[in-house]
C-alpha cells in the first residue's frame, strides 16, 4: 500500500465559521490550513474561533474568494475538503475542473452536497403558491459522481442519506435558511420566493404536508470521496 505523507496544504472550502479547519489544524498541526469563503462575515467568524482556539501555535489562513474561480496556484492542495457548498454551483463540470487543478497529482477531494430531495416540501409549496413548473435545484448522486468522473478523478465513492428536520411554521424554516445563507441561493433558481402574499399562499400549502411533530423538511446529503 501506498505511504502517505501527512498534508502539508490543506483547504476548507466554503469554511462557514470555521469548525471544520480548526478540527483540520488539529489533525494535522504543521499542515497550512486555508479557509476560504465568499462571505467575508463568515471569514470574520472564522478567524476569531481560530484565535480563541490557540493563539500561540499555528492557525489556518483565511482567503475571501469565489469556488469557481480558485486564486491558488495549480497542483498546490494536498486535500480539499467542502462541506456543504457545492450546491449552489451550477455547472460542476467547471468547478471540478477548478478543484483538480488546484489538487497535487493524488490529492484528495473529500466533500458534501445537498441531493436534489432536500427541501422538496418548500419548493413543492411554493410551486403551488405561484403555478410555476417543479424544478429540482440539485444534481443528483448519479450525476455528482458523473461529473467528477469527467473531471479526471479517480476512484470516486459516493453515498446519500437521508434527514428530517421539524418546524412550528414555515418563518422558522425561513430564518434557518437564512442563518445558513441559503435563502439567496435558492431566490436565486426560483424568481418567487418573496413577496407577502406569495409567502401566505406557499404557507397554506406547505401546510398540506404537516405532521404530529410540525412541518417536516427534508434534507437530503450526497458525499464524496476521490482522488
């Protein structure tokens, strides 16, 4: 088998506040650990959990940048690691394309993405709200993996699985999507998700699918492995 050296870059794309770099930097002290983000808050976020953790040894390095367009030099990342934001990525043949440039020849790509099942429920209702046509968001496993393949990666493993959160209302769903930063995404895709009496329609309709515990929403995670 085939000794590995421990990494010394690793990057953490779309790093959110950060959490998944420092447990990086822990895992592997003497690695540089990038966080990269678009969202300069959440950078903000991230640098001061890195400086509560241990100011006095080594922390990552937080870079404001686009997914699509890397500003890393080529062959330069030993691991790149992404949990959660490749979702809002249209065209993954171009962003893996970005990420196997910027991976060293046998780096690892090690990332999570929402499957085209999550939310189904919101963007049911809200089709019904504005009789627009039902368009998943999300590629799906079969495709994640097909698009990795055309990339050049090698040895790609993919699995799925499946949760459901509850909530009182559809505001409260509303606010977490915004806490995460999704609400813009998916207005994005979807030209109809503001206005009150649209909100008060998709309302009514989400409440078709409520159960004993509120309203469910399904969250549906595609991960991936490759070399």
């Amino acid at each position: 088998a085939l000794k590995r050296e421990p990494p010394q870059r690793v990057l953490d794309l779309g790093c959110g506040t950060g959490r998944a770099s420092i447990a990086m930097q822990k895992r592997w002290p003497k690695a540089q650990v990038v966080s990269l983000d678009l969202a300069l808050p959440m950078l903000q976020q991230a640098r001061a959990a890195s400086r509560r953790w241990n100011p006095f040894v080594r922390v990552p390095q937080t870079v404001c940048a686009d997914a699509r367009a890397l500003p890393l030099a080529e062959s330069s990342v030993d691991v790149l690691f992404s949990n959660l934001c490749l979702q809002w990525v249209e065209d993954l043949d171009a962003l893996f394309a970005g990420f196997r440039r910027v991976l060293k020849p046998h780096g690892l790509l090690l990332v999570s993405t929402f499957g085209p099942e999550t939310l189904w429920e919101l963007r049911d209702a809200f089709a019904h709200a504005d009789d627009a046509p039902h368009v998943s968001p999300f590629a799906d496993i079969a495709g994640f993996g097909d698009a990795l393949v055309r990339a050049g990666f090698h040895q790609p493993v993919l699995d799925r699985e499946e949760e459901t959160t509850h909530y009182p209302d559809l505001a409260s769903l509303m606010r977490e999507l915004r806490a995460i930063g999704a609400t813009n995404a998916l207005a994005s895709r979807r030209h109809t998700l503001t206005g009150r009496a649209r909100f008060a329609a998709a309302a009514d309709a989400y409440g078709a699918h409520r159960e004993a515990r509120g309203l469910p929403a399904t969250w549906e995670t595609i991960t991936a492995m490759a070399w």
